[in-house]
C-alpha cells in the first residue's frame, strides 16, 4: 500500500533526495532547493524512539564494534540513548 499524498495534499511533499516517502534520510543535501522556509519535524520523546527502533531491527545499534545484536532493550538502550536526543 503506498502512500497517496500527491493526491491528498498535492504539492505538499518534497521527495527530491528521497528513497521513498517515509525515509529517514537526512536533508542536508537539498535544504537549500527543498526544505529552507518549508520544513517541519515532529519528534517523540527519546525513549519511545529508543524502543520503536529496538523493533525495528535494533536501528543505530553498533553491529561491527560488538559483532552482535543488543541481548536486550535495556543493553541496548544502554548503547543507544545519546543517539535519541542528537
């Protein structure tokens, strides 16, 4: 199912620089040609992020250094809290 936002809000959304709607890439690239003047962020509190992403494949979680994934979400947690609130 994808997302309709041309057809709900058209006009609305950049998707210059953008794998698909919905990624979490940064904009840094184009803020200048899409985002300067129009952009917006809305954030949860950091630990809803920290527990959304141990879901969701244990995102940020540092694979290489401890050639493992997180034994818990309170290790990884633990790991990953200052990535949250940056």
């Amino acid at each position: 199912v994808g997302h309709k936002t041309d057809l709900w809000c058209p006009g609305s959304f950049s998707y210059e620089g953008r794998l698909n709607f919905g990624d979490h890439y940064a904009v840094g690239g184009v803020y200048k040609s899409s985002v300067e003047g129009h952009g917006f962020i809305m954030l949860r509190q950091p630990e809803q992020r920290i527990i959304s992403a141990w879901f969701h494949d244990q995102k940020s979680w540092p694979f290489d250094y401890f050639g493992r994934p997180a034994k818990n979400l309170l290790e990884y947690a633990h790991i990953v809290s200052g990535c949250a609130v940056k």
